[in-house]
C-alpha cells in the first residue's frame, strides 16, 4: 500500500511541527515524506513474530562503569542562589498558554 501526502497534509505536518517551509518546497517534501512512510509500511510487512528484540545489532556487550556515587548532594548550596524554592524543590513561574 502506497502512502502518498498532498501538498495541504504537507502543510499541516509543518504546522504542527512549527516549521516554515516554503511553498516552493512542499512537493519535494511530500516526495520525500511519503517515501519515508512507503518504507516504513515495508518494514511493518515483514513478519517479526519469534524474533528478539535486540538493543545492538552486533553480539556485543557494552563495557559499564560501576555504578556508585561520585558527587555529594549540594541541593541546599545550589537553592541558596535560587530565586524560589519550597521544601526542596524550585519555584518556577506558571507557563500555561
């Protein structure tokens, strides 16, 4: 199945990713998206039942450090500076649209 994007869904992908893009543009874009969602409604073809999910694609382990403390708690020095906090934690302005 062919998944194919016009010019108006291009547009509004870019809108709600908050991207400009030129009108010029939006076929390539189309283009190139639509190819992206092909590809991926390829790999979604190919039957995975019984295979492991693998975190590398090569049989290695990832050398690990171990796994203990190195810095001391400076949360009281570092509120000091801080322009609000309340048991522990920052006060940061309400941002709400």
């Amino acid at each position: 199945m062919l998944m194919s994007l016009d010019a108006e869904q291009v547009a509004r992908i870019a809108y709600l990713a908050r991207l400009q893009i030129d009108s010029e543009a939006i076929p390539d874009y189309a283009r190139n998206l639509s190819a992206i969602l092909d590809f991926v409604e390829q790999m979604n073809a190919v039957d995975t039942s019984g295979i492991e999910p693998m975190a590398h694609p090569q049989d290695v382990s990832q050398r690990l450090r171990d796994d203990v403390v190195t810095e001391s708690n400076q949360r009281d020095l570092f509120q000091q500076i801080a322009p609000a906090t309340e048991n522990g934690l920052y006060l940061v302005p309400k941002v709400i649209e």
